[in-house]
C-alpha cells in the first residue's frame, strides 16, 4: 500500500510537470472507528475509510489550493483536481509574500508510530474495554456513555520541485467513559489516551471512576463561596490549557498578529515558575510525532520554556514566509508537547491526592470545559469545573462542588503561585472529531499544584 501511494504521487506530480504547473500534492488517508454508548448500551458503532487530495498551485506570490476526496484507483479524477488547481492560481490574489515550496532533500518514511495490534483491534474488543471499565459501577439510576475512536492515519507528500517524497503512518485511540446519574444530573468522566494496544488499560481507569463515583454517591453537593482557592489540576484540565497557550502564547505568527501574551523581549526571560519545562519532543511515540516538518527539516527536541525561561518561539513555514522569520521545524499538523513532571512522587492517583495531608482546604479540578480566550494578549483564558471536582477540606473530609468557574491568566496558572507537580506523567488525548484524522496528544504531569487562584463564579446546582 504505501509503495502505490507514493507511485500515485510520482505519477501525478510527472503530470503536472508535463503540464508545466508549480504544485505540492498533500495526501491524507484514514481508516476511523467509533464505538459510542448511551444509555448503558451501543448507540453507534461505524468506521470509514477516506481519502483526501491536497492540491496546491503556485504561480509567483500566487496560491491556490483544491480539496477532493479521491481513491487510489481513480487517477484521471486526481489529474483533473490538479488541472483545476492550476486553473484557480491563474485568477488568484497575489500574496504579499513570497511563499515557500519546499525541496526536499531525500526521501523520509516513518512508520514508527504505528501498532498493527491497535489498528485492527476488534468491536469485541472495544466492548470488552467499556464493559471492563464500568464493571460493578452501573446502576437503574447511573448509565455508561462514552465513546471509543480509532484508527489508522496516513499522511504523504510530493512536489514539483523535487521527485524525493515524504510518508508518515501512525496509529491511536481516544477513550473516554462517562457514568451519569440520570435523576441527580451529575457526571464523572475518565479518558485515556493509545499510540499502541497495550497502552489501553480499562482496570486503571475504572479505579479513577469509582472512586469518583463513591464520593458523588455518598457527599452531599454544596455551593462553595467564591474567592481564592489552592487548586490542583488534573491531567486533562493542564493539557486544555498547554492548547491554548500553544496558540496564544509562543506561536511566531500569533505574536506577530499581537493575538499573543508573550512578546519578543520575552525570549530569554523567566516567564513562568521555575518548576515549568515545556518542550516541543517528537521523539514521544505517545503524541503521534511528526519526526520530519512538511518542509524537511528534521524535527529534534525544542526547547519552549526551560525552568520558565522562555527560550523562543516557534514558526510555521507560512508565517515564517510573511513575517521574515526562520522556520523552526514546526509545519506540521500538531506539535508533541512535553511538560516535565516535577519532584513530587507520592501523588500518582487520585487517592493518592485525596489522602494527602493538608493545612488549608484544596479544590481538586480534573477538567475545563466550555474553555475559551478571554484576552490573547494578557492570556487570560476561561473554563468551567462542572463535574469531577473535589473540595479537599483541611479536617480531611471531601466535598462535591457544584460547578465553578475560572478566568485567569495563563501567566498566573503557570507562574510562581505552582507549589508542586507530581512526578508521573500521563499523555492526554486532545484529537478533535472533526475534520480530517489529526491524532494530538500532550505529555502532562498528572496533577498540577497552583495556590491562590481566584474562582470567579460558583453555581447553585449542577
């Protein structure tokens, strides 16, 4: 199969030579499974296989670019995607820059990130995961729900400029279980994340579920008063926040559009706390690493924050094109980002947490939804709690809050009010459902320690 893509590509890319086009060709193809559950039962259970040709045409500053959704079989529809392609240049805007078409230098495949056991993993299976998963935890009133995606993910390329082609393959699945209580309207969610098939572990992530589920169970709910909290994030809630900042923090092009908190004066400063190391490292089969950019240059670990001291940011060919910058390695449909885990080793689950001494009340936040920016160039972000938090009391009893929220700055989540990360780490799913398959995953530690962080709403009910 991968030599009859790429034979594919060359054929085409001799095609638009002998028609004297400029062009890159983009080829993405995925083999996506579903399994979703309402209701303590099968709901939808589907895959497809698709196939996607991305076109793009050049002529000068002028770029033009056609979409189809193809088969390996039917050649002469592609050629007519690329005859359409050169046809939209001709009548295209002139950029006010000059766009890059790389040349590659060799040819670069990388299967490595691929496990034939996860790909060609079974619906028994998948059933036997969720049924492993909520063993024991439903009820006439508590109901499963969730979904179990994945899949195979191919991605190669050519150009007229250069015959040497690039191939990556990779595999994954994104699980996450959820147990509602259909008259109380609470919900405790539990996700995990699998570059391989022995990466799924459904035991462990009934262990957090139940646990959960004990505590909404048996505690009371309560509205807690705003003001300042000590709060611990979980894995989940710290790596929707890495997203946003990977977007409005040290994105080259998002500076340069002032959508950025951080300016370039910052380089070379200490920004965050100094328990804070982030890095860009494709060698972490757990992110689905792109281990070469779209543009060939080889892709080694990048340092973004060192000790929070930023060490630079990163560039997008594109942008790097607009604004007069060096690309830094970072075309490619997702960073693998790696924040360090800390010193703290006893806190490795949520019991372990729970059962922490503490001299002051700590409100425990496992995820962040409905998050959104509130001002890019302050990074003040927002996010609700709603199910899954936990108010750990000093006298050691444990609290269900209603839902909170909070709207603050990245600055000051990751800045010098962090106490202590735990040492373990865990990759968090964060692969959209939409659009083409593009497996994301960031390497957080599992809980994050900031104190004196200010909740900024509290609900009455759930």
């Amino acid at each position: 199969m991968k030599e009859r893509i790429l034979q594919t590509l060359r054929d085409l890319r001799k095609y638009a030579l002998d028609k004297g086009d400029e062009l890159t060709l983009f080829y993405h193809e995925e083999d996506s499974y579903l399994m979703r559950f309402a209701n303590s039962s099968i709901s939808l259970n589907t895959n497809e296989h698709l196939i996607r040709l991305d076109i793009t045409a050049y002529s000068g500053r002028k770029r033009a670019s056609y979409e189809l959704i193809t088969d390996l079989g039917k050649l002469d529809e592609m050629k007519q995607g690329i005859d359409i392609a050169a046809e939209m240049v001709r009548h295209a805007q002139p950029l006010t820059y000059q766009p890059t078409v790389p040349v590659f230098a060799e040819s670069f495949a990388d299967e490595s990130g691929y496990d034939l056991a996860l790909a060609q993993i079974s619906n028994e299976e998948r059933l036997q995961y969720f049924n492993t998963a909520a063993k024991g935890l439903e009820t006439e009133a508590i109901k499963l729900s969730g979904i179990f995606s994945c899949g195979t993910n191919i991605i190669a390329q050519i150009n007229t400029l250069s015959e040497h082609t690039q191939y990556f393959k990779t595999s994954d699945a994104q699980v996450t279980v959820v147990l509602a209580h259909s008259t109380l309207k609470w919900e405790v969610t539990a996700e995990q994340s699998a570059q391989k098939k022995s990466d799924l572990d459904p035991i462990a992530l009934r262990q957090d579920l139940a646990y959960l589920v004990g505590h909404y169970q048996a505690d009371t709910p309560q509205q807690i008063p705003l003001g300042s909290y000590d709060i611990v994030f979980g894995s989940a809630a710290t790596a929707e926040m890495l997203g946003f900042m990977n977007w409005i923090g040290f994105n080259g092009g998002s500076v340069k559009r002032g959508f950025s908190f951080l300016g370039e004066d910052k380089v070379g400063q200490k920004v965050f706390s100094d328990k804070f190391t982030l890095i860009d490292d494709p060698n972490r089969l757990e992110t689905f690493p792109f281990k070469s950019d779209f543009t060939g240059i080889v892709r080694n670990p990048f340092p973004i924050f060192q000790n929070g001291v930023f060490q630079g940011f990163t560039w997008f060919q594109d942008d790097a094109d607009e604004f007069g910058a060096k690309a830094t390695g970072h075309t490619v449909g997702h960073k693998s980002l790696v924040l360090s885990g800390g010193d703290r080793k006893d806190v490795n689950t949520l019991q372990d947490l729970v059962h922490l001494p503490r001299e002051k009340d700590i409100l425990y936040i496992p995820f962040l939804h409905y998050m959104n920016i509130v001002n890019p160039s302050k990074g003040i972000i927002t996010g609700s709690s709603r199910f899954g938090a936990l108010l750990l009391k000093q006298d050691g009893s444990v609290v269900v809050p209603y839902n909170v929220r909070l709207t603050q700055s990245l600055l000051d989540i990751f800045g010098d009010k962090v106490t202590w990360l735990s040492r373990a780490t865990v990759p968090y799913n964060s692969s959209q459902s939409y659009g083409a398959r593009n497996p994301t995953a960031i390497i957080v530690p599992k809980f994050i320690r900031v104190n004196d962080l200010e909740i900024s709403l509290s609900n009455s009910s759930y």
